[in-house]
C-alpha cells in the first residue's frame, strides 16, 4: 500500500507551498511543490497525481489522507486505464481518500 499523509499548505508573501509523505515499502519519501501564485485549494490532488503510477506499479491501493477534489478521484480510473493501455505492468488500483470534496473551477 501507498500512502499519502501529513499533507500541508505553506504560504508567504513570496511562494506557496505543499508538503507530503508518501510511504511505499515502509520508507518515508518527503514530497514537496513551491510555486509563485495563488492558494492551492486541493493539494492533496498534486500528490494523488504523482503516486497513482508508483501505486500502479507496485500493483498496490494508494491512500491519501486527505481530501480530494470529486473530479479527480473519479477520472483517476480512467487514467489508470490510460496508463494501463500503454503499459500492461501497470495495474489498476484501488484508491482511497478521507474525504471527497466538490471540484470548484474557480477555486
């Protein structure tokens, strides 16, 4: 199992920041993204994005704790399927998250 934890928002007047753990195999790996700009308001969706292949190779569910924007989740079988046309080794997982959140274009 993979998964994502100890998500995190950081902010300033210069960057914006996010923060998390993805643990595989019992290893942590501190995972971040620094931006100039707005708020993200959804970053655990950047950090379901760059596990889904890891999980998907190591043939295992990926949890986030977090919440994930609706959109996201949903189309996430579609890019495992995606994923899974281009390369066979890759396997469709299953995905958990704590909470699902309405997708706001505006946000």
């Amino acid at each position: 199992m993979l998964i994502i934890e100890n998500i995190e928002t950081l902010a300033n007047d210069e960057r914006m920041e996010v923060r998390a753990n993805i643990i595989a195999n019992n290893k942590i790996y501190p995972i971040w993204f620094r931006w100039q700009g707005k708020v993200c308001p959804m970053p655990a969706d950047a950090f379901l994005a760059i596990a889904i292949i890891p999980a998907m190779r190591l043939g295992e569910k990926l949890v986030v704790k977090g919440q994930v924007s609706e959109k996201l989740l949903h189309n996430s079988y579609k890019i495992q399927e995606i994923y899974h046309s281009f390369d066979r080794s890759l396997s469709i997982i299953d995905i958990e998250v704590d909470k699902i959140l309405p997708w706001d274009p505006i946000a």
